[in-house]
C-alpha cells in the first residue's frame, strides 16, 4: 500500500469541496467578504494541493500548462473587455450602468461586477497555479541524502 | 502608560516595521531579505485594518428596512477599484455613517489592503525567482559569497 | 489646431484612460504570441498610438484647460478621476516618444540579447511597464498611483534581470533593486494612509481642499508628508537613496535601460513635484524647509557625488548611471528653490535630460551590439569604426556637459539664473564644478573614441562597422533633439514654463477640480 493512503483518500474528498468553496466566495463577494482574489488563490490551492499529494506530473495533466498560460491573458482580456465594451456602449471606461441604463436596481452595476470578477478569478487562479508549476520543475540541484 | 494600551495596534505596527527593515537590512541571506520585506509589508496592512476598525459596524450592505428609514442612502456605491488585480467588496453603502442607526463598517480599507496583498504576493513571488536563479547560476545565495564571486568583474569595471 | 482635427474625436473624449488600457490589454495578447516579429509589431504599433494619443492630449490641454476623467463614471471624490493638465501632458508625450524610439532601436538590440522564446513575455512585460509608467503620471487618486508605481515596478524587476544573459549581475542587481523599490513603495502607501487617516479620501483634489481646512499644525500630516517624500524619493533616486540605480541601468538589456534611463525616474519626480505643491500646501514652514534643505540639499549632495563616482568609473553603462543620478540632483536643486524661475529649470532639465540619456544608453547598445564593448577602454578608435554612432554620442555628451548651443545649456543656464535670483551663489559654484566634472567623464570616452588608434586585431586594423538602421535612426532623431531644444529654446521652454504655472498655483489649482459629488450624508 503506498504510504499516503490517508491523504490520498482525504484530499480525494476534500478537493472538490475546496473548489465548490471558491466558486461560493467567488459569487458571495457581492454580499460579504469574498471576491475574485480570494476565490482564485482558494482554487489555486485546491489544484495546488492535488500537485502536492499527487505529483507534480498528474497535476500537468490534469490543468496543463498551455490551459494556465491562456487562462492568466484570458482574465485580463474578460476585464479589460468589460471595459472596452462600456466604452463601445457610449460610457467611460468601466462604466457599468450602461450595460442595462432602464434598470431601477443598478442591475447593470451587477453585471460588470459579475463580469470583471470572472476576469480576476481565472487571472488569479492561472497565475497561482504558474508560479507553483514554474518554481515546481526546477530539478533540485541537491539530492535527498543531503538534506 | 494608558496612551500606550490605547494605541495598542499602532505600537504592533511599529514594531512589525521596524523588526522587518532590520531583517532587510542586516540579513546576508536573500531569502531572509524577502521574509523581512514581507513582514515590513504585513505591518503596513495591519496599520490600515486597524484604522478602517469601525466598533460596532455591519457589512456595508443596505438590508431592506433601512431603504425606508434613510432615504440619502440611495443605490449601491461602489468605488472603482485599481487595474490591477481589483478584489471587489461588491455593492457598498458609504463610509461609516450612521442612517437611521445602522452602522456601517468601511470596506475601503480593505478593499486597499487587498490590493497592496496583491502586490505583495507579485513582489514575494519575483523576488523568489530572483533567489532560485541566483541559485543556479551562482551556486549560493549569501550576498557576501556573490560578492566574492563577482570581485574580480568588479574590478575590472571599476578605476583604472 | 490642425492636429486636432486628424485624431478621432474618440481619443480626444477617452485618451486619458485608453492611453493606459490599450497597452495593458496588448501586453497580455502579446505575452501568448509565439512570433518575436509580430511582438515587436504590436509593441510599435500601441507605443505609435500612445504618441498619438499623448499629443492630442497635451494640444487639447494647451487649448482647453486641464481634462478630468471619471473612471467608471463615478464622480470623484467617490470615484477614482484622471487629471491631466499642463503638468503631466509633457510626461505623457515623453515616456511614449521615448518608448516608440526605443522600440525602433529593440529590433537589432532585442534580438542579440534576449532568447527567441523569451521575446514575446520580454515585449509583454516591456507594455506592462509601459502602461504602469502613463497611469502613474495620469492619475488623480493617491492609491491608484501606489497600485501603478508598483505594476510598472514589478516589470521592471523582471525586464532588468533579463540581462542575466550578457552579464550575470543582472540579477543581484535587480534583486537589489526590487528590495529597495518595495521598501520606497512601501512607505509611499504608508504615508498615503496616513493622509486617508486625516483627510478621509484618498482624491488628490480632495486631499488638497482638506488639508487647506485642516491647516499645517497637524503631527500626522506632517509625517505623512515625510513617508510619502522618501517613498518617491527612493523612485526617483534621490542622493542617499539611489544605490540600486547603476546597477539596474548598467546590467540591463540595452533597451530596456534606455527606456529606462529616460522616463523611470522622470514619472517619480512628476509625483513628487504634483505631491510637494499641490496637494500639500507650499507655503507651510515645514514644507518650505524640507524644500529648501531636504531636496535642494540631497540634490546639491548627489551632484557632486555622483559626477565624482561618475569619474572613475570604467564601465561605460556606470559612468552614465551616476551622471543620471548627478542629473537628477539638479532637478531637485531646481525644484528646491520653490521659485517660478527654479521650477521652470527642474522641470526642463527632466524634459532635456531624457533625450540626452536616452541618446547616449542606445548609442552604448549600439557599442556593445556590433563590437561587445562595455568598458571605456575598449572605446579606443571608435570614432572611425562607427563614426555615425559615435557623432550622435559626442552631440548628446556635450549637450550632457552643457555646452552652449545644446539643450542642456538652455537648462544649466536657467538653474543658474534661478539660483542667482534666489541669492544661492554657492549652487551656481556647484552646477559649474560638476560640469567640469562631467566635462571629465565624458571628454575621457570622447578622447578614448577619437583621439586613440584604432585597435588591431591579428595586427590587421579593425574594420568600419556601422550600428544597423534601426540603431542610427532613434538615436539620431534624440540626438537631434538635445541640438535643436537648445536653439530652438520655444518648445521644450513653453512646456515647462505651463508646469511652473500650474506649480505656482499650489493646491488651488486642484481645488476647483474637487467637485463635491452626491450629498455625501455625514462623509468621512
């Protein structure tokens, strides 16, 4: 039986829970502390925590590369694009109202909101994911006998 | 002596500053730098935080019965964040205020130190990349070891 | 005018913001792009509508007044505003002249110093700095020019250890520098919090009209004040502040440092001149002192210091590292003086100083790129092996030295007038003794290149070997411009002349701008 039963057992329970919490902080942020940051670091860590039981080469597999490099300019083009959007829709940049200028509840405001944190989640989540994977395959220049 | 337990986060926030400029300053280690940055930075996020503290205060969300009660209220405010990674506090009221007795906390505190969080964590990150690369091309990361190594480039380079 | 009426009347309405959106969304675009060539396209093309859109900019500022810009359509002080008057529309138009030159000169540079596969992240990360460095200048919210000042930052940490392919020190300079950058930044929001604790906003207008009704006796202001000048004067190398400058510009690929070289520094003193006049009240005691003794006195200090480091230097990349921080000394004796006359020669001096610098870094790439020279001695017999090059570099040294007929004369002469208004006798003996010291440094490569034979290798003389195209036509034009700015004194003068006006003007200036938004029941 490989060593890590335990954990490997837990964190098959654990890491769809932690990505369904950062989907639930992701769409709270309107209500309560929460947002796009915070919701991509916790998704992050969820995908991070699987490279860590895992391995490094199962976790490649399961969000390749190439996904996280697109994945980061995809976020920034989503907000950005909110905003260019706002401008072709006559606002100034970033204009939220002019996605719905009729409404009574500011539903337009709720829109670009939504909009923009989907940008950050993907941006946030893609970059965290980049930085473990990239420091993750340097080759360790010192084998384990002298650590 | 009572000043002194009054202000008690503004005495953490000296202290975390100053203990973190000492490590940058006297670490020869470059990962004991950025650990000492990162506490430099920890501090100012505490001195913010503790500012916005609002006792008493409830999220900034207008709950129904208070549209009744204050009017001025009017429709969510929310303020316009940075371009970069711009964690939103969603739809917001204004600062604390008092409206028919509610009172508000005010996210924009932390809608700042959310930010600076960020900018830490870039930091933080290339700085360690730095740190690897160093590594690898110079086989150590104390600063007077790299010194050494690179004395005789130096030289060169300098009065002649 | 004419000009006006060639550019959409979309940038004119949406410049502000788009002059900072448009290069952040093509960074990431160009970041995916496996094609080093159509990288370089897209960076010329987005750094070609900055220069644009920047001149349209100032035009509609020299003609109309200052323009305000809702980000969001939030009006400030709820929103976050962009501001762009006589003072930061000549900044705009320099750091995208100055990028678009710069990019010419990348083609050849960027492909001799950085991996083919590295190029498109290396382009991405050049636009994020890019587009950092305009919003710093362009914005009116205290915070959003922290959150600017470190996204340009950032990239710069990056741009500048990619020079650990020529020239391993790269590193441990940038390390050095992102260091020393986060600890500035990190007093600069220190002392930005500060000033929210007080004033309960963080609109530069805002702040302005607050703390005229809160008056200069307040401790925390003051501290605010002292953060917030030492976090900018970190940015913008002031004298003891300045130590990861020769290392971040000398190990640096060559274009980067001369992008660098002509505009980092450039947007730091914007801050602090924009911080130092019109948000905090000139006339208060201890803001005339630090004036007076702070910048006038670091500036004085980091003339003499760093022209006499400058001297015996043999890199050439650190001979024009210290004269750039020598340089910046006398922009802060300029602004020191608080005087019209003094402002109006900091702020020139800033404008003429990157096109010097900007010269001089391509014309030391164009050294390395055909011949790998780095030290002043190797510079033997330049003059006839790159004679083209060479001219363009003793036009911009001698305009550095300040010889009359070039623009860096116009600018000295200015300091010198000023100082002798203001009775400083002893800073117009400063400003001569460092230009002969820089007539030290610079007359030494000058020598070195014309006066020295040409070196032999395999005993056959060294053959001419002209820089490329694409190197002679940037740094001719900037070389130009250091000749014609000091004939043609009207341009560059008139820009500055506007900014001291604004400056003159204080926080009333500002004021007027603050417009009092929603009944704000109960405020801050």
């Amino acid at each position: 039986m490989s060593p890590h039963v335990i954990l490997r057992v837990v964190s098959k329970l654990l890491i769809p829970l932690i990505a369904l919490f950062a989907l639930y902080v992701q769409f709270h942020g309107d209500f309560g502390p929460g947002g796009g940051f915070q919701a991509g670091v916790i998704f992050a860590s969820a995908i991070i925590l699987y490279a860590l039981i895992f391995g490094l080469d199962e976790a490649k597999r399961a969000v390749p590369p190439s996904w996280v490099r697109v994945g980061m300019t995809f976020g920034v083009l989503v907000y950005g694009g909110t905003g260019v959007a706002t401008w072709m829709l006559g606002g100034e940049f970033l204009n939220y109202t002019v996605f719905a200028p009729q409404s009574t509840h500011a539903a337009g405001q709720h829109w670009g909101i939504f909009a923009v944190e989907l940008g950050v989640l993907f941006t946030v989540t893609s970059a965290m994911v980049a930085i473990f994977y990239a420091f993750g395959s340097r080759a360790p220049e010192m084998t384990d006998e002298d650590w | 002596m009572a000043t002194l337990f009054e202000h008690f986060n503004f005495v953490v926030v000296i202290v975390l500053m100053m203990t973190g400029l000492y490590v940058v300053f006297a670490s020869n280690n470059m990962i004991k730098k950025l650990v000492g940055l990162s506490v430099f930075q920890t501090s100012v996020f505490l001195l913010y935080i503790s500012l916005g503290k609002v006792v008493g205060g409830q999220p900034p969300i207008i709950a129904e019965e208070d549209l009744h009660h204050a009017p001025e209220a009017g429709a969510g405010v929310a303020k316009a964040g940075a371009d970069a990674a711009h964690a939103g506090a969603g739809d917001v009221a204004h600062g604390a205020h008092e409206a028919a007795e509610v009172l508000y906390s005010n996210p924009l505190p932390h809608v700042l130190i959310l930010t600076a969080i960020v900018v830490g964590v870039a930091t933080l990150s290339i700085g360690l990349a730095l740190v690897v690369r160093t590594r690898e091309v110079y086989g150590t990361i104390e600063e007077d070891e790299i010194d050494n190594l690179d004395y005789h480039k130096n030289l060169e380079g300098a009065a002649k | 005018m004419q000009i006006m009426s060639i550019l959409p009347e979309w940038i004119l309405s949406h410049g502000a913001a788009s002059i900072v959106v448009i290069p952040l969304m093509l960074a990431v675009l160009t970041a995916l792009n496996p094609n080093a060539k159509l990288a370089w396209a897209t960076v010329l093309g987005v750094t070609a509508l900055s220069v644009f859109t920047a001149l349209g900019l100032l035009i509609q500022v020299m003609t109309h007044g200052p323009i305000h810009y809702n980000m969001g359509g939030w009006v400030p002080p709820l929103g976050i505003g962009y501001y762009i008057d006589g003072l930061n529309a000549p900044i705009l138009l320099l750091i995208s002249g100055v990028a678009l030159l710069c990019t010419i000169y990348a083609l050849p540079s960027v492909a001799a110093e950085v991996e083919p596969k590295k190029k498109g992240p290396f382009y991405a990360a050049f636009l994020i700095s890019f587009a950092g460095l305009l919003g710093m200048v362009v914005t009116a919210d205290a915070f959003n020019v922290f959150v600017f000042l470190e996204v340009s930052s950032i990239s710069t940490y990056v741009l500048v250890a990619m020079g650990a392919s020529r020239d391993r020190r790269a590193l441990t300079s940038s390390f050095n520098y992102l260091i020393m950058g986060s600890i500035g930044a990190t007093f600069f929001v220190i002392g930005i919090g500060f000033l929210y604790m007080q004033t309960g906003t963080l609109n530069m207008m805002d702040i302005a009209r607050v703390l005229q009704e809160i008056g200069p006796g307040d401790r925390v202001v003051q501290l605010a004040f002292a953060f917030i000048v030492i976090g900018l004067g970190l940015k913008l190398a002031m004298f003891p502040l300045h130590m990861w400058l020769p290392g971040a510009y000398a190990y640096a690929p060559s274009f980067f440092t001369a992008f660098l070289a002509a505009t980092a520094t450039k947007a730091a003193l914007y801050l602090l001149l924009r911080f130092t006049f019109t948000v905090f009240d000139p006339s208060w005691d201890y803001i005339a002192t630090a004036l007076m003794i702070l910048l006038s006195g670091m500036g004085i200090l980091g003339m003499l210091a760093a022209s006499l480091q400058a001297i015996f230097q043999n890199d050439i990349r650190r001979v024009l590292a210290y004269s750039s921080v020598a340089q910046v000394g006398y922009m802060l004796l300029g602004i020191g003086m608080a005087t019209t006359l003094g402002l109006t020669a900091g702020y020139l001096h800033m404008l003429n100083h990157a096109m010097m610098k900007g010269a001089l870094f391509i014309a030391v790439g164009a050294f390395w790129y055909r011949f790998g020279i780095t030290q002043v001695s190797d510079m033997r017999g330049l003059g006839k092996t790159m004679p083209w090059t060479m001219a363009a570099f003793t036009v911009a040294g001698i305009s550095l030295i300040g010889v009359p007929g070039t623009a860096g004369f116009v600018s000295k002469l200015k300091l010198a007038q000023a100082a002798a208004e203001n009775g400083w006798w002893w800073a117009i003996g400063v400003i001569v003794t460092t230009s002969i010291m820089a007539i030290i440094y610079i007359g030494r490569m000058i020598e070195q290149a014309y006066f020295q034979p040409v070196p032999e290798i395999d005993g056959k003389p060294v053959v001419r070997n002209e820089a490329p195209m694409a190197m002679l036509i940037p740094l001719w034009i900037m070389a130009a411009a250091a000749l014609v700015f000091g004939i043609q004194t009207e341009w560059s003068t008139s820009l500055a002349e506007a900014a001291a006006h604004v400056l003159d003007a204080g926080p009333n200036t500002l004021i007027p701008g603050a417009i009092d938004a929603l009944p704000d029941a109960g405020g801050h």
